[in-house]
C-alpha cells in the first residue's frame, strides 16, 4: 500500500490535468474490473462481488492536488501564478515546484524581507505579490519552456520518518485513490462501483457528473482530512488524531452526512476490531457536498484518513491509518449493500 501510494504521490496532477494520474490508476485496475473513462477525465469502474447488493454503493476518491497555474510571463522571465484549490499563500514562500509537462524547476519567489517597509512585513501574504523562478533572464527564454495555462506543482519527496509516518505532496487524496485500488484488486462480497474523480480541489465537478453515471443509492467520499493534533492547539479544537484510526464525518461545511450510515460505520469498525474516530467539528468539505444532492439525491457518507499539514508540500500520514481505513472501507463495502 505505502509504495503504491509513493508512486501515485510523485505524479503530478493539478485540477483539471489529472491524465498522467489516470493512467497510471488505471494500470492497477484494469486487469480487475470493468471501467470507464468520462469526458471530465474520471474514472468509473466497477467491481463484480460474489452477490448482488441491495443497495448501490460507490467509493469515491479525487485524483487531483492543489497546486498553481501559470497567469503570466514577465520581461525578467519570472512566472505570474494564481492558486488551484485552498492553498494558505504563508506556507509557500521559497518553496520548490515543477513546472508543466516538461517539469521545469522553479521556486516560489518573493521580496526580500529588508527591503519591505517594517509596518508592512507582518501583513499576509498574497500570491499575486510573488513569482515563480525558473532560472531564465527574458520572456522569449521562458516561453521555450513553459506557458499560461501550464500547471504548477510542489515538488517535494515522498519519504518515511518517525514511528510509521509518511511524508508527501498530494497524500490529498493520492492515499484515498490507492485504498481504492487495493479493494479492487482484491475479492468482494457484493458488486461494488468506484470513482476516481477529477477538479475535487476546484469545487467537485468530476464527482458530479460521476453520480450522474452510476447513479448510487449511497456514496462513500474516501478522503484525507485536516488533523490539528500538534503543539500549541487546543484540544478540543483538534479536529482529529493520527494513530486513530479513519475518520468519520458528520457534518462539514458542503455536507450534512447520513445519520443511519455515520453510526453504522462507527458499529462496524469497533465490531471488527477496527480503530475508528468521529471528525471533532465542522470544517471542510469534500466530494460529497457534490455528490449527495446529484440524480435525484444520495446518501452521503464521509470517511477520512487524519492528515497533518494538508494542501502543503509536507502532508503528514500514519501507516497505520492507512491500513485501517482500507479495512474499514472493505467491511463496509458488504454493511452498505445490505443496509436499510
């Protein structure tokens, strides 16, 4: 599982040019299920079980990351950007990116801080004042390189340290889509759909019009979410606790979540033996706030691995987590076909 995940994180895939992602998502799958491939560049797939549920249920995880678009080429060479998802501008400042297809280094510059008046340098900072570095001295140098509309990711190594913690860009939702590939790839006790959706990070268009496709009776958002649960928080402002198992939701910011299927999730995981938490708070969103208001209406369920330092270069995830969530994932692949 974790190389696996490796392997999805060193691809890029900004909103709205996740193909790279795609392909090599669909080299694990497409020797397991039936799939397609949508116009909006989704994959659908679906998983023949032992038996036919009652219920049809589709997993969904968002193959795209944040990360920036290339808005301008200044005289000096330098690269005007604009976000791509929720970014907070102060943890990009100096940081190392690649940009567009051909992978051209760069770093994310700014103005010196000697050189901002004093009763300005507290202010936030705002990505329109900064540029990205590429290491050329003209436009005409630059624009044999990159160009406007070309995608800008961080470029920051995928590496193990600590007690089972993994380190990575784009773990959001790079994790959720290889927890997904791992139920494909193995038996399941009902006929199951999966998603793995684009342009999530950008308002959940993929996820959309995948539950227009398969038109689920339950939709499971398999995601990472924020865990706060570092110095200098509160406690119970935390929102959730890496070593605890996945994360269940009961209500963010796009979504208000299935009451019967939140529980549910929450029986099954103590049944099975299985570390589980509910989500501490509103806060976020995800694929669901897409998908439960689609094709007539869908029963929402959300379900996290807790992540520290999310839409950064450096998010956090435990290995154990990981592992739990999968198996909490699977077991309710079989509780959701069947339940009332």
């Amino acid at each position: 599982m974790i190389e696996l995940i490796q392997r999805l994180c060193a691809i890029d895939g900004v909103s709205g040019d996740e193909r790279a992602v795609a392909e090599a998502i669909i080299d694990q799958i497409k020797d397991f299920c039936e799939y397609q491939v949508s116009p909006l560049g989704d994959i659908i797939a679906f998983k023949k079980g032992e038996k036919r549920p009652k219920n049809r249920v589709l997993f969904d995880a968002h193959m795209d990351e944040v990360g920036f678009i290339v808005t301008y080429i200044t005289d000096e060479g330098f690269l005007r950007f604009a976000t791509v998802g929720g970014i907070d501008n102060r943890v990009i400042q100096g940081k190392p990116v690649v940009v567009g297809k051909n992978r051209v280094y760069g770093i994310l510059s700014s103005k010196p801080i000697h050189l901002i008046p004093r009763d300005k340098r507290d202010d936030p900072i705002k990505a329109g004042d900064l540029s990205i570095d590429i290491g050329c001295t003209s436009r005409e140098e630059a624009e044999e390189l990159v160009a406007v509309g070309d995608r800008i990711a961080f470029d920051s190594p995928f590496l193990r340290f600590g007690d089972g913690f993994i380190k990575g860009k784009a773990l959001d939702d790079r994790a959720g889509c290889a927890a997904l590939i791992k139920m494909i790839q193995a038996p399941l006790e009902y006929d199951c759909w999966f998603s793995f959706t684009t342009r999530e990070e950008v308002g959940g268009m993929g996820a959309k019009a995948a539950v227009y496709t398969v038109k689920p009776d339950i939709a499971v958002a398999v995601e990472t979410t924020t865990a706060a649960d570092i110095g200098g928080v509160e406690p119970e402002k935390r929102v959730c606790f890496l070593g605890k198992g996945p994360v269940v939701s009961f209500m963010d910011k796009g979504t208000i979540y299935d009451k019967r299927l939140y529980q549910l999730a929450l029986d099954t995981a103590k049944e099975h033996g299985i570390l589980a938490q509910p989500k501490l708070g509103v806060f976020g969103g995800n694929n669901a706030g897409a998908m439960h208001p689609m094709a007539g209406g869908v029963r929402p369920v959300g379900i996290s691995m807790p992540c520290r330092y999310l839409h950064t270069p450096s998010c956090v995830l435990k290995e154990e987590d990981i592992a739990a969530t999968h198996g909490l994932l699977t077991r309710l692949s079989s509780v959701y076909a069947v339940c009332d």
